[in-house]
C-alpha cells in the first residue's frame, strides 16, 4: 500500500497539482522526467576589467557517444535575455572566455550551458552541465564548479530556435537548505552549510 501510495503522489497529474498549489511542490523537477539537458546557473563578470572562463567536456560524446556542441544563453543581472552563442568540442573539451567584446556589456550577470545532439539518437538522455568556470584577469583566473541545478530542457531533440522557449526551472519555489562540499582544499575537507530559498525563474527572449 505504501508502494502505490508513493506512486501515486509522484505520478504528474498529482505532481503538477502540487505544484500549482503550492502543497509540498517538487523540489528537484527533473527527477521524474523521461529525458532532459539540464545546466546550472553560472554568473559572468565583466566589470572592473574582469574576465570570465567557461571549461566544459563533452558528455554525451563520452557517456552516449552521440556528438554534441555547446549552446550558450546569456541573461543580465535582471534575469533578461542578451544573447546566444555556440562552441564546438575539440578533443573532448571545449573552453570559452566570455568578456566586454563577447557580451556587448561591461557589467555581471548569468548564463546556463547544454550538451545539444549534432546528430540524430534514438537513446534516452539525462545530462547535467556542473562544468567549470573561473574569474580573473590577464589570464589567471580562480576557478569554481557549478553547484546548484537551475535550468533544463525535457525535449533535448528540438531545434535551437525551439531551445530558449522550452527552457524552463529544473527546481520549484520550495524552500530547502543544502550543504555545499568542498571538492579539494588544503587546509582539510569541510562542509559549508548554506541555507537559502529557491525561486521559479522567468525566461524571456
């Protein structure tokens, strides 16, 4: 009886009731989709004569063997669209330093990044772009990873033109505390404990 109740309260009908009332909404929405190119959200800076680097590896290439590139979008501090670009894979890897003369600005804002099929598939696909990025100057920069789902796409199969438009949040307006875990550091492993609240995200072109 607990199976099928857990079942039912997780089938989309109940899910998409849940969220549209705001009773115990899904926190990660992906969770129970069939496919989905999901990205963090990640922050540029330009200002203050600061550059921004993003290094990424090829992971449909490498977990699906489908051949992909990168696509780009770009929003302002306001969360307004300014642009999108494409990077292709050379060996596996793929890096972009995003500046003034990139983004038309010299401000901060965010983007997010998905793996997108170069060619046709027929495999059912589950990506996630963490990747890393890093800020600096004058080629030095301090590099961070991505840690917070934010954006996705649950038709992975659609064209670029289509993508900005079916981008929608991967997580829901509930509240939820995280821990965010240091990856490496030389002084010992620790645990920072960051509590905040997630909120739906408006895209717009």
């Amino acid at each position: 009886m607990k199976k099928f109740l857990k079942a039912v309260f997780h089938s989309k009908l109940v899910r998409n009731i849940r969220n549209l009332t705001g009773i115990r909404p899904e926190l990660f929405l992906f969770a129970h989709e069939d496919q989905y190119l999901l990205s963090d959200l990640f922050i540029w800076r330009t200002d203050s004569n600061f550059e921004t680097v993003f290094n990424a590896s090829d992971i449909l290439n490498k977990y699906y063997d489908i051949p992909s590139k990168l696509y780009f979008i770009f929003f302002d501090s306001d969360g307004g669209f300014i642009l999108t670009t494409e990077l292709e894979f050379k060996n596996g890897v793929s890096r972009l330093i995003i500046n003034e003369q990139l983004i038309g600005t010299n401000s901060y804002g965010t983007f997010c990044v998905l793996n997108i099929p170069t060619e046709s598939y027929t495999k059912q696909i589950n990506v996630t772009n963490r990747c890393y990025v890093g800020y600096g100057r004058d080629n030095a920069f301090s590099m961070v990873h991505g840690n917070m789902f934010a954006l996705m796409v649950t038709k992975p199969s659609a064209t670029l033109d289509d993508l900005i438009t079916l981008l929608r949040p991967a997580i829901s307006s509930r509240k939820s505390n995280f821990c965010y875990h240091i990856q490496k550091n030389s002084l010992g492993a620790q645990t920072l404990p960051i509590g905040f609240q997630t909120h739906w995200l408006e895209v717009s072109k």
